[in-house]
C-alpha cells in the first residue's frame, strides 16, 4: 500500500496509474514517456530502478532528493505489481 502511495505521489503524473506513460504530464513529452509496463523492463532488475528513481534520466527527473532509499525500494515493489511480476 505504501509503494502504491508512493507511486501515485512521485510517478503517476508522466507514467500514468498503469504505467503505460500516459500520465498527465508525459502524454506532453514530444519524445514520449516509457511504458514501464513492458516486457523489456519487466526483465530489468531492480536495482535499474532503484538507480533511475535515485539519479533521474535523460527525460526523467532525479528522486533521490525527495525519497529515502527505502522509499525507492517500496515503489520498485509496486512498480513490479504493475509489470505481472
């Protein structure tokens, strides 16, 4: 429930409540926000995550800021929830 929380507050305004990128903010994106529902993230491990969530990307913003390592963990956790795995 805490990852979900999580989610909703710090990813779900680009990557939507399904994840499929269609948030309100990243259905803007000229260059389109990731589907981390997908098959091929799916298949990335979680520490992947853990580092986009900390370090950003080149679209995305940086988290480490404003959530504590656990925190990361937790939303990797419902993140997964969204995949199927």
């Amino acid at each position: 429930a805490t990852g979900k929380l999580l989610f909703e507050t710090y990813c779900v305004v680009c990557h939507g409540s399904d994840g499929k990128g269609q948030g309100t903010l990243g259905a803007s994106y000229p260059v389109g926000v990731p589907d981390i529902s997908r098959a091929e993230l799916a298949a990335r491990k979680d520490g992947f995550f853990f580092m986009k969530i900390s370090k950003g990307g080149p679209i995305m913003p940086s988290y480490g800021h404003a959530t504590a390592p656990k925190e990361r963990w937790l939303i990797i956790h419902y993140l997964r929830t969204l995949q199927g795995v």
